[in-house]
C-alpha cells in the first residue's frame, strides 16, 4: 500500500530554529529541511506534504475565540525563514499545503483522509494524536529527528486514556494552555478521560447535565481543537523528490553546505 508522509512544516520550522545556534545563518531553513530529508530517507514515502500555517490571514478560530493562541511573539528571523520555506518545500518536489484561514495541522487532516494508503504525520503537535487510526501512524520527533516515538491507537490510549476519534473532545474538557483553552473548571486530564470512557463524547456529557453553565464554551473548544479536514489540498499523487533543483535554490540562498548535503542526496 502507498505511503504519504505528511509534515507539519511550522511543528519542524520551530523546532530546527531553536536548537540550532542563531549563528547559523537560515537556521530554520537548515534544520527544516536536513530534518526533511533524513525522514524521507528512513521512511522512502511514494509522496510528501508539507502543511503550513499563514501567519498573516486568521482562522476562524482566531476569529470564533479571541485569545486563542495569543501572545505567541515570533522574533523577526523565523517570520522572515517562514516566508522561504514552502518555496523550499516546492523545489524539493514536496506537495505543498498553505492556504489563507487555514493551519498546518488543517493540511495534516486533509491529506490523512484524501490519501488511500498509509499516511505518517510527522509533527510534534500531540492535537494530531486525533488523526491515529490503522491507517494513519504520528511520527513524533523526540531528539531532530534522530529519534522518532511511533504513535499508533495503542500509544494514544496508552498516554492520553482515550480513543484517537476523542482527543478532541480531552482537549476541550481539560483545556490547552499553548492555545489559551481554558477547559472546563476543575477538569484536569485524568478526569476529562474518566469521563470520556464513561460517556463516550462532549455532547454526551453535557447530555448527562454536566457543565450546563460552561456547555457553548466547551462546544467551541472542540470545535477549535477539531483540525479541519476540508483544507484545500494540491492533487496528490506518487512523486519523485527534485533534490538537485532544491540544492540549486538553496545554493542561491547562500547555504552551501546544505546544497551539498542535498546535492549528494540525488
């Protein structure tokens, strides 16, 4: 069966340029995009995406909630290597998946249920534990990507207590506090799973009467934390990755010895 690897390319982006010295010139272009390659070399997928953010455009859950994610300052230079990286991407021969009032993680979802074959998401997002099923496999960045945690359906219940199809409904009812979710009051992680393996969903736990003050709030927190599987993909289909014309693009860039590094790869 067919394998795409789809990436959250912000998830890596962040990644790469905080644990790489700022004495390295691009350094989220370098570590990006040596993390790339060392994936699509362990796993040899028939084709890849990388999914974006657009910085610039809210989504509608920035619109719907507004403190979600607020506060999140980025410096100038990961801003300024954001804006290069899908052209990077491109010349790779990677799919690429950027589109106005959508997330990253949105493309993740979409191409998890556009794709027929098997899909491995790659990204350090643990809100992407919702995608899991037989079929759909997290790979999950533990040291670069030297080291990669595989999270399948037993992994997901064995560290959230849940189902996959209720992550969701976890993270509304115990809140996320890196996209300013406050969750429903007094609800930690454990108590939101108890209930979830009693009741089954959100709705089925306001059913029961429960958190009648709090009940919209919680609603739009799933909604927020639901990815949005109608972001608009590029066709996909098997591809060859273009290392040469990216050692090229990235030469022109000035890092050399990334050129190099990709050069050798084709």
């Amino acid at each position: 069966m067919s394998v795409l690897l789809a990436i959250d390319g912000d998830s890596f982006a962040h990644r790469a340029y905080h644990s790489m010295p700022k004495s390295v010139r691009l350094n989220a272009v370098v570590g990006f995009t040596n993390m790339a390659t060392q994936l699509w070399q362990a796993e040899r997928p028939d084709a890849v995406l990388v999914g974006w953010d657009t910085l610039e455009s809210p989504t509608y859950r920035h619109t719907a909630y507004a403190p979600y994610q607020s506060g999140r300052i980025f410096e100038d230079s990961i801003v300024e290597q954001l804006a290069i990286l899908p052209q990077v991407t491109e010349k790779l021969g990677f799919f690429v998946g950027k589109a106005p009032g959508y997330e990253a993680d949105d493309f993740l979802a979409a191409a998890a249920s556009a794709w027929p074959g098997h899909v491995l998401v790659a990204t350090s997002d643990r809100d992407a534990y919702q995608l899991v099923s037989d079929r759909v496999t997290i790979l999950a960045p533990i040291r670069g990507v030297s080291e990669i945690a595989r999270i399948g359906p037993a992994e997901v219940r064995e560290r959230y207590g849940v189902e996959p199809e209720q992550v969701p409904d976890l993270i509304a009812l115990r809140g996320d506090p890196s996209d300013k979710l406050p969750g429903a009051r007094g609800i930690g992680p454990k108590k939101a799973a108890e209930l979830l393996k009693q009741y089954g969903t959100l709705e089925e736990v306001l059913a029961a009467g429960r958190f009648a003050s709090e009940a919209e709030d919680l609603r739009l927190y799933r909604r927020i934390a639901q990815m949005d599987a109608s972001a608009p993909l590029p066709p996909l289909k098997p591809q060859t990755p273009n290392w040469a014309e990216a050692s090229s693009f990235v030469r022109g860039l000035g890092l050399n010895q990334l050129a190099e590094r990709l050069a050798s790869v084709a």
